[in-house]
C-alpha cells in the first residue's frame, strides 16, 4: 500500500512538473508550485525527489523518450510520422521537449549533454533510414541532410504548438521529398 501511494505522488509531481514547466518555463517552476499543483506537502517531494532539477531532468527525460521510435528499421517517413504524432497527441510534453531543448540547453550543462546525446541518437536512427532509402549518398551528404530534416522538423514543431491549424504533417512530409 505504501509503495503505490508513493508510486501515485510520484506521478502527481511529474505530471505537475511537466505541466508547469511546459505552461511558464524552467525558471518560474519552483517546488513549492510543482507542490501545490501535485496538492502535497513539500516533505513529500524531498521524499522522493532530492531536487528541482532531479524532478525536472525526470520529466525531460520522459519528454526525450516519447520523441519516437527507437525501431532501428523504421523508415525515415516512420519516424517523421511519429514526431508529428507526438508534437500533435501529446501537446504538452512536446512543449517540455522543446522548451527544455531551447531554454535548459542554453543554461543547464546537464540538459545540454542530455539534449545532445538524444539529437545524436536521432542522426543515428535519422541516417540510418536515410542511407536505406539512398545507398549510393556519401555519407557527409546523409548527415547534412539530416541535420537539416531535423531542424526543419523543429522549427515546424514550434510553429504547430504556437498555431494549432498549422498542418504540420503536410508540410513534413514535404519535407521528405526534399531531403530525400
């Protein structure tokens, strides 16, 4: 009993943390908010959390992994279609994920090393898929444009969750025309 009600705050300070800091950034999320929006007291955070940063680092963590697939044979209109569907089905989180990358990867060497090792990850899944749709690409060719997908990706993620009629999917996809 006593492990699920710790299981259950756990998941309260997450859920509160992630919505603060997608709703008014990293800096005005303190753990007296994240506290009151989880409806506990203070000692029970430090139950389970030693920091801010420790609950915060959690939920960029969870923002990183919901990011899409890690299937090492996905195609790269799979993991397009996947981004999408997560800036799309999962607003909020998709907001943590991009302000975290923009703002924590600024000021935070912890998120920034977090942030770096997830975007080379996604070179990896990202030119992998590449390099089976187009063999014969030098490799220099395939980073660059993946590089450039993803940034384009990005931009459009920050455009679709500042402007819900955005059709982000139909502007990624023609994206894969592009790069490919």
């Amino acid at each position: 009993m006593r492990y699920r009600v710790g299981l259950e705050t756990r998941t309260r300070i997450l859920e509160a943390t992630r919505d603060l800091v997608a709703a008014q950034g990293l800096e005005k999320t303190t753990i007296k908010a994240i506290c009151e929006k989880a409806g506990i007291l203070v000692g029970s955070f430090y139950n389970l959390f030693e920091s801010k940063e420790e609950a915060i680092l959690t939920v960029v963590a969870d923002a990183i992994r919901a990011v899409g697939p890690e299937d090492e044979e996905a195609t790269l209109h799979e993991l397009v279609d996947a981004y999408v569907d997560f800036v799309e089905k999962s607003e909020t989180t998709a907001r943590v994920y991009l302000m975290v990358a923009v703002s924590g990867g600024l000021t935070d060497e912890g998120i920034r090393a977090r942030m770096l090792r997830h975007h080379e990850r996604r070179i990896e899944l990202f030119g992998r898929a590449l390099r089976t749709a187009r063999p014969d690409m030098p490799e220099e060719e395939v980073r660059q444009r993946v590089e450039g997908l993803l940034a384009a990706l990005n931009g459009m993620a920050f455009h679709r969750l500042l402007d819900p009629s955005f059709d982000f999917r139909s502007y990624a996809r023609a994206l894969l025309q592009i790069g490919a």
